[in-house]
C-alpha cells in the first residue's frame, strides 16, 4: 500500500515535535552534555560550548526548560549557584541522542577524531 502525500503533514508528525525540541545549534549540544556530565553550572556549560554568547545559551537553555526537557535549580548563596539537570522527559530523549553518536562514529571520515 502507498502512503498518499497530498493527504500527509509534515507538521503533525512525531519527527516534527522532536525536531521542534531539540532543533538548533546548540540545543542537541547542551542536551548531550547533560546526558554525559549533570548536573552542569552555567559557566561549566559555557566552557563546553566554547564560543557561546552569554545571552545565546541562557535563551536555549530557558527554552529547554519551557519545553519541560531540563530543570534549573538555584542554590540560595552567595555568590548564586544555578544548575541544569535533565528531567525525566529529557532523560526519555537520551536512546534518540546516543543513536546519533552512534551513527557519527560510525560514519565519520578517517582523520575526524
């Protein structure tokens, strides 16, 4: 049986919400990190991304946890102590994550360690 594309939309697909999610330059990059390494401070972060600006990853970083897939948590100290941490939603997207690596080392050109 053929699937009919005139009826289709892109839009109301699963791929397009996880796309809608995790979509951008840095968003699978702050996602991975925190698979790998949380909970991660923001100038952790900063470091990891290299040449992020301040206000870039803060705004993806409230964007992620508009979208439920990170917690912030403060510390009240001084000076203020913020960490990010994957809730269990973001946790759920760590098998999507690892199967992208999974196909990067496998495809990656010699010479692209």
């Amino acid at each position: 049986m053929t699937k009919d594309i005139r009826k289709a939309d892109f839009y109301e697909t699963g791929y397009s919400y996880t796309l809608s999610l995790i979509s951008g330059k840095y968003k699978p990059i702050i996602l991975y990190c925190l698979m790998e390494y949380e909970p991660v401070r923001f100038n952790e972060m900063q470091r990891y991304l290299k040449n992020v600006a301040d206000k870039t990853l803060s705004q993806n970083l409230k964007e992620l946890e508009t979208d439920g897939l990170i917690i912030r948590t403060v510390y009240p100290q001084i000076p203020p102590k913020v960490e990010y941490t994957l809730t269990e939603k973001g946790h759920s997207l760590v098998n999507v994550l690892d199967k992208l690596c999974d196909w990067g080392n496998e495809n990656r050109p010699a010479g692209h360690d």
